[in-house]
C-alpha cells in the first residue's frame, strides 16, 4: 500500500514539473515570437478608414495614359497605391518590391507623388517602373492625408480600403497583403491579439499546474 502511495506521489511530482517546464517553455516562445515579429506597416494618416470606401480618382500618368485610382476593379484585381518623394531613399528601396508584387501577387500598382516636373523627370530616367503607371498628383495624397512616406494604401475589388501604411521595407509592404488576408486592420492589431491569446493559455496552465499541486499534496496526505 506504501509503495501505491508512494508511486502517486511520485507521478504527481512529475506532473507538476511538467507543468511548470511547459509554463517556462511558453514564456520563452512569447517572448522570442514578439522579438522576431515583424511590426508591418504602422498607420500614420488620419484619412479613409480601413473599411471605407475608397475616394476615386481619374488620373493621366506620366506617359499620358487615363488611369482610375479607387472604385470596384472589373479584373477583379486589388489595387496598391504606393506613395513616394524622388527624394525620398526609402522609396528607393521599396520600389523593386513593388514591381514584383505587382507581377506575383496579380496587384494593380499605382506611384503616386508631387512636387516639381524636373525631380520627377531625373527620378524616372533611374528607375524602372516597368508598366506601373506614375501619377503626379497633389491632390490624391491630400485626399487621403499621407503625411510621410513611402506610404502604401491597399485597395480591394470592391473598392474599399483593405489596408495601409508607412512602407519603408519589404515587409511592411508584404503585411498590406497579410493583414488583408487576416481580416485585421494592421499585423500590430493581429500580434496584439495573439500575445492576448497567449497570456489566456499561460494563465490555464499555471492554474493546471497549481490544483496539480493540490492534489499532489493530498494524495501525500
């Protein structure tokens, strides 16, 4: 009867220390997923909401071609309005993202700035912008309140603002795609949510581990 006793004792004493290594070991993994997280695009405007509608736009590019900014997309393609200065060397570096999203990913790109014709000129003589259109617009930036950029608004085929912005990497324009797919406004809201997540399991775990412990003790008793 001891030796029962004993071996209950025993397997509780496991139990419990297999609780609280699974505890540690969640702990861990929270804090390593929340370092190596990417942030994504941080909203920084006050315009259009995620959600609205967005404004629309009849545009000439720079090589003169009609282009519609905003509205449902007949092709049934998603629309990415990127926003950049030829000063600007972020938006240098975001632009060959851009154009392969454009191919890969089936998006409807469209550069939009402002500021003088000339800086606009020497910008486009050094970088290749394939087929994406140029569009050289105060207005468009003013409508939707872009601030800094480069800044990236996502437009879906229904012509609704699926998300949006600042842009310096090729992950934050990558996280445009990735909240859209999420359903959430933004991957901070989406990390937001699994950290909250996290800290729920954590917390049913400790309890686990503590009425293991109860009894533990009352079987010893």
């Amino acid at each position: 009867m001891e030796y029962i006793i004993a071996s209950e004792v025993m397997l509780w004493m496991a139990v419990v220390a297999l609780a609280f290594v699974c505890l540690a070991l969640s702990r861990q993994v929270g804090i390593l997923h929340e370092r190596s997280a990417p942030l994504g695009a941080v909203i920084s405007d006050k315009g259009p909401e995620i959600g609205d509608v967005s404004p629309k736009f009849d545009l000439s590019d720079h090589k003169g071609n009609l282009i519609t900014l905003g509205g449902k997309r007949p092709t049934g393609a998603d629309q990415l309005a990127l926003f950049l200065a030829p000063n600007c060397p972020m938006c240098n570096k975001v632009l060959p993202t851009a154009r392969a999203m454009a191919s890969d990913e089936k998006l409807d790109v469209v550069v939009v700035s402002d500021g003088p014709k000339e800086e606009h000129g020497e910008f486009l003589k050094t970088h290749d912008l394939g087929a994406i259109p140029y569009v050289i617009s105060a207005e468009v930036g003013m409508r939707f309140q872009v601030g800094r950029v480069p800044y990236a608004i996502l437009i879906n085929s229904d012509g609704k603002i699926a998300a949006k912005g600042l842009v310096n990497t090729r992950e934050h324009l990558e996280s445009l795609l990735e909240a859209r797919t999420l359903g959430v406004q933004s991957m901070q809201e989406y990390i937001e949510k699994h950290h909250h997540h996290a800290d729920h399991a954590m917390h049913a775990v400790n309890n686990g581990a503590d009425r293991a412990a109860l009894d533990g003790s009352a079987v010893q008793q």
